[in-house]
C-alpha cells in the first residue's frame, strides 16, 4: 500500500465555552490513500465538519485542537506555523464548502475570485493563470467560460457556484479536496451532476476527496470507503459495500434504516432513531450511543468500546459486535452477555438493508427536511 | 387611485431578473437620485468644487492684497459683489478662497480619517484577541475627550499650516470611522466567504483589504462623507477663534470672525460666510443622509 497523503491520529478537538469543554471531536484517527474517496457520514453536530477544519487548521477560537497527529507528507500540520499552514491550505489541500451562495465574496467577480487563488500559492506560472481559469471553468462545465469569468456571483446559479467553487479548489491541483457537504444547498437533480463531476475529476485529476456529508445516498455514489461518527467519535470504518450491506455498528444500521426507500411499502412509517444525540458537555458513560441503541448490553453503560477490527477492512466501536466478531473468528468470547440487550435483531444477523447501487439510486433529499435552494437553471 | 393590476409572469420574471442583475452600486447610486434633497446638495457641492477649483487660477482681485482707493467696510457692489473687509480687501476672493480651504480641510481630513480608521478598524475586527482589546481601551478611553479640546492642543503643539490642522482634527475623528469599520469587521469575517478565502490560503492583507473592505464600502463612504462638515465646521471654528490657518490665507470662520467684529458696521462681513458655512454643512449632510439611505441594505426596499 502506498503511503497515506493523509493520515490523522487521535484527533481531539474542543470548544471552551462559557457552559463547558464540548468535545466536539474525541480521538478520531483515518486516513487517505492517494487519490481515494473517503466519505465521512453522521448527523448535525457529530464533529465531520470540525474534522475537517482541524485538518486545515481553520478551527476558531473558542475552538481548539487539544491532541493528535495530523500527517500530510511526513509533515504534522498541527507543529507548522500559522504561515506554512497557509501555504499548504489552497495549494495541496483544498476545501469546498457547504452553500455556494455564501462562500463567494458578492462583490467580487468569480473569474477574480479564482485567480486570486491561484495568486495566492506560487504553484501556477502568473502568466497561465488567466487561461486556466478558463480551462477550469470548462473542465467543471460551466458553459461559456470566456464570458461568465466576468459574471459576479449573485448572476450564477447555485449549481454554477458550486461548480465555480470546485473549480476554485482544483485550481491549485491539490492532493486532497476536502468537500464539506457539497451538494446540501442544492435541488436534486443539480446534486447528482455536482457528484458526476467531483467522480470524473476524482478520476482525471487523481486527487485524494473527503466528502463530508449527513446523506448517505451522496456517499454510496461517490465514495469508495466511509467512515461513520457519532457524537464527535468514529464508530465505524468499512468500505462502501460493507457500510451499506452489512452495517456492524447499530448507529450505522440505524442511520440506514431511516433512509427513505423508493421501493418501501407505502404503508410503512419512515422510521427515525429515537432521542437525540448526546450533549457534547455532558457525554454519557461507557457508549456514547448506549441511550438510544436498540441492542444495548450492561457493558455499554460503562464501558467504551474501542475501535476494533470486525472484519477485513471493516472497523467498528461496538460490543456486540465485537462479541459476535470474536466468537465467529473463533477467539475468546466476551462472557457478560446482554442482562440489557434490548428486543430487536442485532445487524450482524440481518439481510442486507441495501445494496450500494440501490441507495445510490434513492432520491437523497428526501431524508432532508431542510429546504432546497433556489431552482436553478444549471 | 389606480387599479392594483397583477404583473404577468413575464414581468414578474422579468422583473425580479432584472433587479438581481443590477449590482450593489448602480442601485445604490439609482436611489440616490431619486433622493431629491440629497441630489440638491450633490449639485450644490459641485458648483462649490467648480469655485473652488476656478478660486485655484483666478479670483476677480487677488485675495490677500490691500486694494489701493478702495473703502474698506464696503457694502455689495458692481465692482466688489460682496463688499469689502477691514483692510478693503474684496471679499468675493476671500470666501472663494475660503471654499477652497474648507473643501481640501474637509477632503484632506476625511482621507486621514480613512486611511487611519479602516485600517485600525480593519486590523481590530478581523484579528480581535489582544490587538482589539489594546484598540478599544485606546478608543473608548479618548472618546470622552471633547474633539475640538484635543484639535486646538494638537494644533498648538505642531504649528499653524494647512496640514497640521487636518491632522489635529483627524485626531480624534478617526475613532468613529475605525469603530464603524471594526463592527463591520467583525460581522464579514463570520461570513462563509471568508472561510473560504482563509480556506484557499489567502494571506491576511488579502482578506482584510480584498475581501472584508469590499463589502464595507458602504457604510465607510457614509461616515467618510460626515466627517467632511465636521472638518469644515471646526476648521472654521479654530479660525474663528484666530488659531486656524495663518493670514493672510482667507478662511470662512476668519472672515466671520473679522465680520463679527464689524456687525454694527457692516453686517454682510459676517452674513456671507455663516451664510456658506451653514449651506454647505447642510449640503454634506443631507448627501451623507442620502448615501446611508442608499447604500444601508435595512433600508432596501
């Protein structure tokens, strides 16, 4: 296997608030392969997006990166001064954001905004940037780039900022574009072409994409391996396949049960994981999931559980399923079984919920309430 | 009244295009000029430029020199429209003169201000931390000092001149503007924009001064365009109290001050320049008024 471009170790990143430490991210290690595709899933609040600021060193006070590794090259971003971060950021790691409407400046013209980010790092020859940018415009098929360079923000289209934003990360050719839910501002249709084009450049450019998202429809299309966090932890690590067919940590089979499906009986109620996430103050003993999950043991109530492995290439924080993993590998069996475990089926014994192709089908937005942009002629 | 008459989805279409395709400053600009007042005093303004510039080549007597066989005290006449002063100069060249003092004390004023204040306020806002807490005490701890008290010492201490007595006036005019800025500042740096251009690896500078004052402007220009008359009032102010710029340059608060002493005199001495000072700060005042009604996105209709 090569080396990682990235590899995080035991991240932690807290807020210092006025009501307490939120401890937002908790020891949190993965890492990219050149030119993978990583997806990392979980509700609002479960610590993907300040995941990703830490990485990049974004995160503001009253935020602060307490501990861990974070590797890029042989390099720890977390030792660089504020000065060398910057001339990695933009240059071999790049961010897209969450709603194009608001990551570009108005008053600025697009074709200037992404120049400026090539004139910001020395990568790009000064004289080839004017062209490139017409190239990168057309290579994330905005059409008529010669004319729109000149258009300010608010004359394009969701789907175009967002397509202008991509353009503006790809213009420095990083090794990494990390997309912080990407396709969330846009309507459906506009959402699945963004994705056709993050997969194509993905292909053509060979860099590494982390794709942040809460939708699980938008992962089974793009990304090759996922990581899912809850309440500011990674329970569980696999490849799309495994996340999607056989889920190992209950949170993750939740999360997929509550996908609305094209093919479901009508009469059937779209089913939600009961409560709410924990308050990221005041975090539950043992289990960070124990006060909702369906299969809980006494153990979860004191005990967290570690990140293990449970199948090849599949990791997951669960005791279980851990227990079960053991006993089917044949080891040594965890003896204090569920006094608690509550009714219901454990994942490890279910039929698949869905196969990769078929949830990359399901019209995503569907599980968002939340409202759709503006319609756009894209 | 006329009948209320639905648009049509064209130009409803059309309409709403339209709108969103008219930029920040055309539109600020278009609701300008339907600002009667404020157009009045854009008028005003430039006929007072244009006699300032002409006041620059040409004034009909030279304003400074004694005129030989000419009465002093003079009441208007066809050779002197506006009379003359004390010493039989005319004054017609005089408040000329003295508009062109007021006008580069205002502008020249409102540009330190400017320059000094958005910086400051620039810095304070986007950085916050120590930086903004050393310029806060600074500001709030001189905010209670009356400016026209620091003006008249920081005018003494550097000497008479032109540009000591823009600087003594910015002196203390250039904490509302960085004040303003600094609120500014600190609103825009939240905004996802700037995220992304931090995100994108542009320096501070760049941020500051290529993104954060862009979509400042507004308001600055308000506050620049206030700080105008305040320079001129109390450029004339100081000159009215004999400490503004030095003879025989010709000032409007000088010449009041002369008019003043000559009222039961000659009471036009002291008409003309109460008469200029007060229209012109009424004019910057009501295009300030009228820019911030423009340009301030809670009054967009």
């Amino acid at each position: 296997m090569t080396a990682p471009v990235l590899d995080v170790r035991n991240l932690s990143t807290h807020f210092f608030t006025d009501d307490g430490e939120v401890k937002a991210v908790r020891n949190v290690s993965f890492s990219v392969a050149p030119g993978e595709t990583l997806g990392i899933v979980g509700e609002s609040g479960c610590g993907k997006s300040v995941t990703a600021m830490s990485v990049l060193g974004l995160v503001q006070r009253p935020g602060k990166v307490v501990n861990g590794e974070i590797m890029y090259k042989g390099r720890d971003l977390l030792k660089l001064t504020k000065e060398e971060l910057r001339a990695i950021r933009g240059r071999d790691i790049a961010m897209i954001f969450q709603d194009p409407l608001s990551s570009l400046n108005p008053v600025l013209k697009v074709g200037y905004q992404i120049e400026e980010a090539m004139h910001a790092h020395d990568k790009i020859a000064n004289a080839d940037i004017e062209n490139r940018t017409i190239d990168l415009l057309k290579q994330v098929r905005v059409s008529d780039p010669t004319r729109r360079v000149n258009d300010f923000p608010h004359q394009f289209s969701g789907g175009m900022r967002q397509r202008a934003m991509i353009a503006m990360g790809l213009s420095n050719k990083p090794d990494l574009l990390i997309a912080d839910e990407p396709t969330t501002a846009l309507d459906v249709t506009v959402q699945a072409q963004i994705l056709e084009l993050l997969r194509d450049l993905n292909e053509q450019t060979g860099a590494a994409i982390i794709l942040i998202t809460h939708n699980l429809g938008v992962v089974a299309g793009l990304c090759k391996r996922v990581l899912v966090m809850y309440a500011g932890e990674i329970v569980e690590e696999g490849t799309v396949e495994q996340i999607f067919e056989a889920p190992q940590h209950p949170y993750t089979w939740s999360l997929l049960r509550s996908v609305p499906r094209i093919d479901a009986n009508r009469g059937h109620r779209l089913l939600s994981i009961e409560g709410l996430p924990p308050d990221l103050i005041a975090l539950p003993d043992g289990c960070k999931f124990n006060p909702r999950c369906p299969f809980r043991i006494e153990r979860c109530f004191s005990e967290s559980p570690p990140i293990e492995q449970v199948a090849p290439a599949q990791h997951a924080a669960c005791w279980v399923t851990m227990q079960k993993a053991y006993a089917d590998m044949g080891a040594g069996t965890i003896t204090d079984t569920s006094p608690g475990a509550a009714s219901g089926v454990h994942p490890r014994r279910r039929q698949p919920l869905a196969t990769v192709a078929e949830a990359a089908d399901v019209p995503a937005v569907l599980a968002e309430p939340e409202p759709v942009a503006e319609p756009v002629n894209d | 009244m006329a009948a209320v008459v639905a648009p049509s989805f064209e130009e409803y279409a059309g309409g709403t295009v339209a709108r969103a395709q008219v930029g920040l400053w055309r539109d600020g600009f278009r609701r300008l000029r339907r600002n009667r007042l404020a157009l009045a005093a854009l008028i005003y303004l430039a006929v007072l430029l244009l006699v300032a510039v002409v006041a620059v080549f040409w004034t009909p007597y030279n304003p400074a020199t004694i005129l030989p066989n000419v009465l002093t005290y003079l009441g208007p006449s066809a050779a002197h429209p506006l009379g003359t002063d004390e010493l039989g100069r005319d004054l017609l060249s005089r408040m000329m003169q003295g508009a062109q003092i007021s006008l580069i004390v205002g502008v020249g004023t409102s540009a330190i201000v400017l320059t000094v204040g958005v910086t400051v306020g620039l810095v304070a806002g986007y950085f916050r931390g120590w930086i903004d807490n050393v310029i806060s005490v600074f500001i709030n701890v001189f905010y209670g000092i009356p400016g026209i008290l620091v003006a008249i010492i920081l005018y003494l201490v550097l000497g008479r001149g032109l540009g000591n007595i823009m600087i003594a006036i910015s002196a203390t005019a250039w904490m509302d503007m960085a004040r303003l800025v600094r609120g500014q500042a600190f609103s825009i740096r939240e905004r996802e924009y700037i995220e992304a251009a931090r995100a994108s690896g542009a320096k501070s500078g760049k941020i500051l001064f290529g993104h954060i004052l862009p979509n400042a402007l507004g308001p600055i220009i308000v506050q620049a365009t206030f700080v105008i008359p305040i320079a001129i009032l109390t450029e004339a102010f100081l000159s009215y109290l004999g400490l503004g710029i030095p003879e025989p340059l010709a000032s409007w608060g000088s010449i009041a001050s002369e008019g003043y002493a000559a009222l039961p005199l000659e009471p036009y001495m002291m008409l003309w320049p109460a008469l200029a000072l007060s229209i012109t700060l009424l004019a910057f005042n009501f295009l300030g008024d009228g820019l911030r009604d423009a340009f301030d996105p809670r009054q967009r209709r």
